[in-house]
C-alpha cells in the first residue's frame, strides 16, 4: 500500500478514548480497535495482517522504534510517546504503553499489546524537540550517533535514567 503523504494537520483526539491495538510476535497486526480505525483512518481489512509501520510518521526517529522492539524482546514492558500518521496524511501524537503477552503454559512471547491516549500539549513540545534532533543527527550521521546523543540526553538527567523512565517521568511530571 502506498504511504500517505505527510500533512501539517493534527487530529484531536478524545481523552476519554484509548487507541488499542495488538500484533502477533513479529509486529503484525492482529486486532484494532474501533477508536483505532477511526483515527487512523483504515478499517479492519487494511490493518489485520499488515505490519504495524502501517502508520509510522517520518518525523519518528529510527532509534525511537530500536529501543522498542530492543526492550520488548527482553521481555520487558515499555511506555513511549509516539507520533503516528494517518491515512489522510493527518498525524496524532499519543503516549503508549506497550505489553508483552505470553502463552500461559510455555511462557513464550505470543504478541504484543499496545494502549494509547493522548498527551498534554506540552508533552508533546519537549519530546517533539528531542524526536527532531533526533532525527537530524540520524540524517547526518547515522542511527549510533542519535543513539549516543539520546544516552547522553539522558545521563544529565540522572545516572538510573533511561528511556523508559523518562517517558514515565515527562509523562508524570508535566
Ligand atoms: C503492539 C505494537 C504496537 C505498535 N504501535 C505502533 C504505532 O502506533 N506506531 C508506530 O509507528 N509503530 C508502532 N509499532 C512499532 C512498529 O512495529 C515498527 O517498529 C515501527 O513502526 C517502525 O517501523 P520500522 O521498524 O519498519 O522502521 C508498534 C509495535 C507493536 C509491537
């Protein structure tokens, strides 16, 4: 399927709504629900079965995404702030908490869950920042170069910072 094209238009979402969504263990899309389809703009047909970049932004740093995927396949849960596009070029920054599921009985990552809802406005304005310088750097000089930046981004804020805690943190505090 073709990407949409980028516009500078942001969807309003509601706060009393979550945007779920679930994948199998490879990132596919395996449930959306229906807040889901109506912000993003795909139904059902479009989403089950496709990768979950599907909505990727390009403002999102590649980084973002490697952290992730590097977390959850440790089997550990993760909250991160995202922008996603819609199908009409729309996008909508939202604050997701990512689950791992397991089988009951073998304890083998079966899927994923992912829980989204909506951020403050200034949220939003700090982490836009980070995700844009970010993505300069990953422009000019490579994914290891926005990785170091980030490392170091978070060690001024403290030595037990890391990426996870400080989207809890951004999140919590502001
Ligand atoms: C449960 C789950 C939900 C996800 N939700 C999103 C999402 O809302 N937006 C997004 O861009 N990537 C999401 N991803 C990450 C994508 O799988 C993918 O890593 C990302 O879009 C970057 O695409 P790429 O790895 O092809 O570069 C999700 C992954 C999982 C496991």
């Amino acid at each position: 399927m073709q990407k949409p094209t980028p516009i500078d238009e942001e969807i309003k979402l509601d706060t009393k709504h979550y945007i779920v969504s679930e994948t199998d263990a490879k990132g596919k899309i395996t449930y959306a629900n229906d807040y889901f389809m109506e912000i993003s703009g795909y139904n059902k047909e479009e989403l089950i079965g496709q990768p979950h970049s599907i909505i990727r932004h390009p403002d999102m740093p590649k980084i973002v995404f490697k952290l992730l995927w590097e977390t959850l396949k440790q089997g550990k849960n993760i909250n991160t702030v995202v922008k996603n596009l819609a199908k009409d070029g729309r996008y909508y920054w939202i604050f997701t908490e990512f689950e791992i599921r397991r089988d009951k009985e073998s304890n083998k990552i079966i899927g994923y869950h992912a829980s989204r809802k909506t951020i403050s406005k200034h949220v939003v304005e700090i982490i836009a920042d980070l995700y844009k310088k970010l993505l300069e750097i990953e422009k000019n000089e490579g994914v290891e170069q926005s990785e170091e930046y980030l490392i170091l981004f978070l060690k001024e804020k403290g030595d037990d910072v890391n990426f996870t805690n400080i989207m809890e943190e951004i999140h919590r505090f502001y």
